[in-house]
C-alpha cells in the first residue's frame, strides 16, 4: 500500500518536472501563434486558439532577419566545414599515431577546451580590431573553428581507434596504398562520428552569442543571436511585439532541437567520459 | 545513451594496438596531422591569451586606443584591481553565484534522476523529452522567452503572482539586484539541469534492481540504500557534473547580459564576464580588463585540472 502511494506520487512529481522544464519551450511555439493583439490583453492565452502564422510571415518578410540568418548560415556552415577537416586530422593523428608530445597534445586540447570565452574575448577584439577584421565572417569563422576543434578532436578519435587497424592493413596486402586504404576502408566506416561532430559543430556556432555581441559590432554583420537580442534590449523601454518575437525564437530553435537530439547521447559521453561506463 | 557509450570504447580497446606495436608508422606524418590544429588554435586563442597576458602588465586605456604606445608598469593593474573594492564585490557575486547555480542544479539532477528511475517507463519517457527539449533550446531563443514570462506590463509571471493574491501588478523584477540575480539563477539552473539529470541517470541505470531489493529485505530504509548503494555508484559522475557545472556557472555571461539588457541595472548586477565586457569594450581599460581576464584563466585552469586529469586517465 505504502509502495503503491510512493509510486504514485513520484510519478506526479516526475510530470510535474516535465512541465516546468518543457513549459518555456511551450509558451515560445503558443505565443508565437498568436496575434499581438492578443498577447497585449491582460488574460494570458494558454492555448493558440484563432492562432495563425501571420507572424512568421512578418518574420521572414523582416530585412533584418534575413540578412541575419545570411550571416549566421554563412558562419555556421564555414565552422563546421573547417572545425571538420582540422578535427578529422588531429584525431587521426592522436589515434593512429604514437609520437612523442601527444600526451601533451591532448591534455592541452582538454584544458584549452575548457577556457571561458570570457575570460579572452577582450583580446580577440582588439586583436581583430587592429588588424581591420571586425564584422568579418572569416574571423568569427577562425575564432567558433578553433573554439570547437578541441572537444570535436575528442569526440571523433573514438570512432576512428573503432575502426580496426587491420582492416586497413589487410586492404594493404592487398595491394592498396596507405592512403587508397584509408579513403576506400576507414573513411565510410567513420562517416557516423564525422556526422555527429559536423552537427555538434554546428549547433555551437548558430547558438553562440558572446564572441558574436564582441567581434560583430555593425548592424549589418550581426548573426540570428545577435538580432533576437535586439529585440530583448528594445523591450526595456517599450512594448515589444513578442508574438514576433517568438515566431523568430521558434525559427532559430527549431533545427536545434532537431539536431541537438541527433548528437545528444554523443556529447555527454564524451563530456562525463568514463564515469558513465556501459 | 549507456549502449551508445560503451560501443565505441570496446571497439578501441580491439584495435588499438600497443604503443610500442606500430614502430613502421612515420612518427613526423603524425606532426603534419596536428599542424593545422596547432595553427588554428595559436592564431584564434594563443595570440590573444599571450597579447592579454602582456597587456595586464602595461597601462592600456583610452590614451593607447589613440596611438600612445602602452607602458609597462609592473603589476599595477592586478594591484589596482586586487584595492578595488567594486571588483572583490564583483569577483564575491560571480563565485556566490556560480556556487548558488552548481549546488542547485547538482540537487535538481540528482533528485529528477532518482525519479526518473522510480516511475513508470511511459511518464520517464515524458520527463526525459522535457528535459531535452529544455536542453536543446538555444540560449537566445530561451532568453527570449524568459525576458517575456517576467516582464512587467504583461509577463506571465506577475499574472500568476496576482492570480495568487501578491500584490506583482507591474512590479519589475529585473530593477532590483536581488530578484535580477534570483531571476538569472533560476534561468541557469532551468537550462543546466537536464545535462546533469540526464547523466546521472546514465549512470543509476548501472545498478541492479536485485541489489537493491536484497538490501530493502535485509532491512535498509530508502535512505540507507541511497546512501550506501546508490551514491558510491554514481560519484565518478557525480564528481565530473559537478566540476563542469562549477566551470560553466563561473563564466556565466549570456544571460546576466541579456537581462541587463531587459532593464537590469548592469553596475549593481555584473559578473566577471560582464564586468570585463564593460571595462574592456565599454570603457576602454584594457589593462584592466585583461588582468581580470587572466584571473579568470587562472581560476578555470585550476578547478579545471583535476577534471582534465581524469578524462585522461581513461585515455591511458
């Protein structure tokens, strides 16, 4: 009996939990139905009822946000195309190769992993300053590639130490080169973790805000992130048309989530490591 | 999650051959591999850590910005910075908040994961897709949505306060110091906990069910399962979210920006994120600015290295 109202109350509790946290993702997508002339009225709306999506039309009618979602794809496909190649190559090195410094190497890469953008991002502008690349797609290019690389180096050498050795030397004896080897075996097996780390990439750089407020000062160079917040500074003195507002959060979030749930499992294993062991 | 987890590593430990295995591997190709990584990484992150370094020991304000070349002056600024008061009060917040954050976000883990693992399979599936979809939303994009529950005019959240009986009609939350932090804490900590619940989670599915059920028939209340089996289970885990939550809540800087930006008084809320943004971008005090950063650096580097140490450990 005892057993039966404990389990009954964990599961209220759970769904509890579930609305609280799904709740703000909820009210984004509702609100962002909804007419502003609605969302001015003084009862909330819980439900987009007589809901329509004349907002996202205004969204992608807006000049701002087109030239913003310009800039961010730009960024974003360049990171991910950059961070892959680079990545690939380092992590084919820490995997493949025993040299001497890889130690080294990997432990500079874990810990320069960790640093906060905070703590250069002053540097990085005045860097860029001086040399005339602020508002420059290449330099925030440079600056997202490199803060990715570390942890995509660490997430991509598993999937290539997963694809055996002797499968290449075996293609070898074969008669193939060491590199006809390695394109023609290895590198289909590896497709899966170039994917995920692709993905990882791109969701850091289409999500990333603080080097973006620093290196991208001009109107017209600002990524999606950049132009939401225009929308928030621009509420701490009058009435903002949130139902826009939302309609643009729904379009920046929503091919996260999608892809955010294609590499989750993928990150936070190689975020907790070996505490969690299968 | 746990299948996905161990498939790779057990493939690796097939292939990988022993150090000493592969001598006819040309050890300077590896040294190619690497260039364009090392490259990258000096030019992005190097350069500015190595300039930010030398810049923290040279006067570096507004006269500079118009051409006066930087003087060294020893270590003037940390020592400035280290007799300001505003920047202990600052540096105080910042380590109060990032404690506050880690500490609640660890406990909401912890306690959902425990949840997760009593209820019924269909209610876990809807928790664990809440958690993600919280997880999933950018950082912006749920700032917005923040900035809109509590507005003032016609947030849902003094609606709700009214509905109650609290006297919140067109209060702003974001004015006073306190409820901006309040506000930003429960913002982190909403965004932070499914990372942490999720793998705990990974890392209670580990124990049996029949361990736990011996140990309820030979007499072990709840909390001495939890205490005794549960917890030495999941301390790795445990330990790692905790020092990444630390890392990441000590840097926290989108959304202390963006509710300044909301109506916050940013001089009575910054962090050491912001208030580097502010002395750097906003006055022109490079100096200064870069002898926080290098503080900042600093104090990463160190809770960061026992984190580091351990992932590897699993690589050796």
């Amino acid at each position: 009996m005892r057993t039966k109202l404990a389990t009954y109350s964990a599961g209220i509790l759970a769904l509890a939990a579930a609305v609280i946290w799904a709740f703000p993702v909820y009210w984004m997508l509702n609100s962002s139905l909804l007419p502003n002339t609605t969302l001015q009225s003084t009862t909330p709306h819980f439900l987009p009822l007589g809901g329509s999506f004349d907002n996202f039309k205004a969204v992608l009618a807006d000049g701002g946000f087109v030239r913003a979602l310009g800039v961010s794809l730009t960024v974003t496909l360049a990171t991910v195309l950059v961070c892959l190649v680079v990545a690939f190559l380092g992590a084919l090195a820490i995997s493949r190769f025993r040299f001497r410094g890889r130690k080294s190497f990997i432990l500079a890469l874990l810990l320069i992993q960790m640093l906060p953008a905070e703590g250069m991002f002053i540097a990085q502008y005045k860097m860029f300053s001086s040399l005339n690349m602020l508002n420059s797609v290449i330099g925030l290019t440079v600056l997202y590639a490199a803060a990715v690389v570390p942890f995509t180096i660490w997430m991509l050498r598993g999937f290539v130490a997963g694809v055996p050795v002797e499968l290449e030397e075996a293609a070898m004896v074969d008669g193939l080169s060491r590199t006809q080897a390695f394109l023609r075996i290895t590198f289909p097996l590896l497709a899966p973790g170039l994917v995920a780390s692709g993905v990882y990439a791109f969701l850091q750089a289409w999500n990333e805000f603080t080097v973006a407020l620093v290196v991208m000062t001009e109107e017209q160079s600002k990524t999606l992130p950049l132009w939401l917040r225009s929308f928030i500074q621009a509420s701490a003195t009058r009435e903002t048309d949130w139902g826009m507002v939302m309609a643009a959060s729904t379009l920046v979030a929503v091919p996260v989530i999608i892809f955010f749930l294609l590499v989750q499992s993928r990150m936070s294993s190689g975020l907790v490591g070996g505490a969690v062991k299968g | 999650m746990t299948s996905q987890l161990s498939a790779p590593k057990k493939a690796k430990d097939r292939a990988q051959p022993a150090p000493d295995a592969a001598p006819q591997r040309p050890r300077s190709r590896a040294w190619l591999l690497i260039l364009p990584t090392i490259v990258l990484l000096v030019l992005a992150l190097g350069y500015p850590v190595g300039w930010q370094l030398v810049t923290s020991f040279q006067e570096f304000g507004l006269k500079q910005q118009f051409g006066q070349p930087p003087e060294f002056v020893g270590f003037d600024n940390y020592i400035q910075l280290l007799s300001d008061s505003n920047f202990w009060v600052v540096l105080g917040r910042s380590l109060l908040f990032c404690l506050l954050a880690a500490g609640f976000t660890v406990i909401f883990g912890f306690l959902l994961a425990l949840l997760m693992k009593q209820v019924h399979k269909s209610i876990r599936l809807i928790l664990q897709i809440a958690l993600l979809l919280a997880w999933a939303m950018p950082v912006v994009a749920s700032m917005t949505v923040w900035v809109w529950l509590v507005d003032w005019r016609r947030g849902l959240l003094n609606w709700l306060l009214v509905k109650l009986g609290v006297d919140a009609q067109g209060h702003n939350w974001l004015a006073d110091p306190v409820t901006f932090f309040i506000t930003a804490l429960v913002i982190v900590v909403w965004a932070s906990v499914p990372f942490v619940a999720l793998s705990i989670y990974a890392g209670l599915t580990q124990i049996s069910e029949e361990m736990l059920e011996a140990a309820a028939m030979d007499g072990a209340t709840g909390w001495q399962r939890t205490r005794l089996i549960i917890l030495p289970v999941i301390a790795p885990v445990l330990s790692i979210v905790m020092l990444l939550q630390l890392i990441w809540d000590l840097r926290v800087f989108t959304q202390i920006k963006l509710l300044q930006d909301a109506g916050g008084v940013a001089n009575e809320t910054h962090l050491l994120g912001t208030y580097i943004y502010q002395a750097g971008v906003g006055s022109g005090s490079f100096g200064v600015a870069s002898a926080v950063s290098v503080l900042m650096l600093l104090i990463t580097v160190a809770i960061s290295w026992y984190y580091v140490r351990s992932l590897m450990k699993e690589e050796n």
